[in-house]
C-alpha cells in the first residue's frame, strides 16, 4: 500500500502504468507477461477517439483512413518490449523503484507511515508528476513534412495554456543560432541534434517544456538525445511521417527541386538516408489533414498522458473563454 500512497500522493497514479503491453505490475513488482498495458490505455484513449484519431498503440488500427493522425504507434504491440522498457520519461525505473520500495516496507512491519512521511519529500523530487515534469516534446521528419509549422504552433499553443516556460528549439533557428557552421553531412547533422538535445535536456532538468523541430534523420542521435532528456525529465518523441512525396509536391523552400537537379547535395530523402524511429510516441502524417487538426492530435497526446491538464485541449473550453 506504501507504493500506492506514494504513487496517489503524488498525483501521480499514471505513473504505475507499464509502458506497453508486455509489460505489467504484479504486488508492487514489474513483470513482463501480459494485458494491463492495453487496459490502461483506455482512459487516454478517449479523448483522441473523439477526434478520429488513434491512441494507445496495442490497438494499431489507424482512424480515419489514410489520411488519418496515427497516434501512439510506439506504443502498439509491434513495439512492445525492450525497446520501450526505461522510456517516455524511464517511468520503469520509477515503478521498479516503488516496487522495491514496496518489497522493503514489508519487512519493516509497521514502520509503514514513518517511512511514507520521510520518502515522500525525495520521490516528489526524484519524480515529479508528469505535470510539472521537465518535457521534450522532439518533432523529427523529412524537410517539409510540418515540423515546424506543429512545433510553433504547440509552442505558441503551450504558451498561451499552461504555466511553464516553453522554449521552442527550431530546426531553422537552431542552425542560425547555435549550429552556424555545422554542414549537411553525417558528423554535422548528428553534431546539430546532440546540441539541440543538449539545450532540450537543460530545459528539462528546470521543470520547462522544450519544442524541438528538427529533421534529426539519424536514429543514433536520436537515442543520444533521448537518453540525455530521459536523465531529468521526459522525451515525446513525435515523428511528422508525411510522405516524401507530399513533401516534395508541396517543396515549401524549393530544396526538393535543387535536391533533384543534384544543385544540393546530401539532401534528406533524396541523396541523404532517414532513419524511420522504431522509438517514436505519436506518429503524425499530415497528408490532406489541416494544421488545427495535426495540432490537436498532439495536443490530445499530451493531455492523455498527463503532461498537460486535460482541460487545455483546444477542443474544450478554456477557463474564462
Ligand atoms: N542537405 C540538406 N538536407 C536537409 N535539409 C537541408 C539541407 N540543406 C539545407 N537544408 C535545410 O536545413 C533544414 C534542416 O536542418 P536541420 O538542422 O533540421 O537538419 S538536421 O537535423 O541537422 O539533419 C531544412 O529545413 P526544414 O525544411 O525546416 O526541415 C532545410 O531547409
Ligand atoms: N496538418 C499540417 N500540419 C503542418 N503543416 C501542414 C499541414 N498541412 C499542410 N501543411 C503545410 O506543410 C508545410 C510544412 O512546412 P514546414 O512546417 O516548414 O515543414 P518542415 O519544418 O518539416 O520542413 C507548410 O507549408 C504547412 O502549411
């Protein structure tokens, strides 16, 4: 029960849900065996079903048809395991911790309050509740997929709706700001997205939420930023999947054009490899989808796993409005 008192306590009963559908909670212990990771799903689920979208990835059906917003893909069952085991903000490690905690307040019969009042104040440190948790919310997709049309617009949205600081962490700004020099190949492009992981982590350890929209077509990289993030906060890793041919007919920057006259070089998707994420939280196609609605599906995303108060979704009122 100490866990328990701990986890409510906290506000922070998510916190004991396993991360995937192999992964479940026996007495206070993690084990690997089965179906609780869909039926936790469910609370979450149901506000993106309310907007066509899919949620809760054990299920992996797409809503919507082919244009649909695919939600949670990560999560479904094809991803289920090792790859997920100490990711979305290493809530594994928390509920072995608890677990363990659990195991050892058995033996210490009757020193169960004691210990609750003593603990209470370091797990609230250790592990905030995802409320007010450090975050990254890491856009990666092709040039011209809507990176970063979404990650201004959750910005701009998570600015406007929750009392955090939001800093947003263009891929464009980025290569200005703090990449100026760093080329399109391998070393740089991997150099560009540790830097913005870097910053993202900082942003994190105080409690702030960081929007990062880079291409970071690399898998490697992306794991080294994942693993940095997960250190102090949580990582939500959001891959804008529109197709190389959407990209390339809308070509925003003309790039696709120069890329395919050989004009520019190393050019992602064309002359450069994109690693698909195997890792990714939520995996967004904009493809004949409207900005509002891309928007929302993420803004749900969030909300459903308990990093934003589910009240500032922009389908539902807001307070005063
Ligand atoms: N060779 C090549 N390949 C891909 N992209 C190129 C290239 N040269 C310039 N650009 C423009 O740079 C933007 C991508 O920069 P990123 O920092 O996001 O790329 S990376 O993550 O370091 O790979 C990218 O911006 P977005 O279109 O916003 O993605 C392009 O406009
Ligand atoms: N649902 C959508 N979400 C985001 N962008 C969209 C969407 N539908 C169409 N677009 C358009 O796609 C383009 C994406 O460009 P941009 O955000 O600069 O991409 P990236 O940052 O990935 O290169 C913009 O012109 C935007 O208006």
């Amino acid at each position: 029960m100490l866990a328990e008192a701990i986890a409510a306590g906290l506000e922070g009963t998510h916190l004991w849900r396993p991360r995937s559908a192999a992964e479940t909670i026996v007495d206070g212990e993690l084990a690997r065996s089965g179906a609780r990771g869909a039926e936790h799903a469910g609370a979450e689920r149901s506000g993106a079903e309310r907007s066509g979208a899919e949620h809760g990835g054990a299920r992996g059906a797409e809503h919507g048809g082919a244009r649909g917003a695919e939600h949670g893909g990560a999560r479904g069952a094809e991803h289920a395991g090792a790859e997920r085991a100490g990711s979305v903000g290493g809530d594994l490690v928390w509920v072995e911790g608890l677990g363990r905690l659990r195991g050892a307040t058995k033996e210490m019969a009757g020193s169960g309050d004691v210990l609750l009042a003593k603990v209470m104040p370091v797990l609230s440190r250790w592990r905030p509740p995802r409320r007010e948790r450090g975050v990254v919310v890491f856009f990666t997709g092709l040039s011209g997929s809507g990176k970063s049309t979404l990650a201004k617009g959750l910005a701009e949205y998570l600015t406007g709706h929750v009392d955090r600081t939001v800093t947003l962490l263009d891929g464009d700004i980025v290569r200005r700001m703090l990449s100026s020099g760093l080329g399109f190949d391998r070393a740089g492009r991997d150099l560009n997205v540790r830097r913005i992981g870097f910053v993202a982590a900082e942003v994190a350890r105080h409690g702030g939420i960081a929007v990062c929209a880079p291409i970071a077509p690399y898998a490697d990289s992306r794991a080294a930023v994942r693993a940095m993030v997960e250190a102090v906060g949580d990582l939500v890793l959001v891959h804008v999947a529109t197709p190389l041919e959407e990209c390339e007919r809308r070509d925003v920057k003309g790039l696709y054009k120069k890329a395919r006259a050989g004009v520019v070089t190393q050019f992602t998707g064309i002359s450069d490899p994109y690693d698909e994420p195997l890792d990714a939280d939520l995996r967004v196609d904009t493809t004949g989808v409207s900005f509002e609605e891309s928007l929302a599906v993420i803004t749900e995303f969030l909300a459903a796993g308990g990093w934003l108060p589910t009240r500032t979704t922009p389908t539902d009122p807001q307070p005063g409005g």
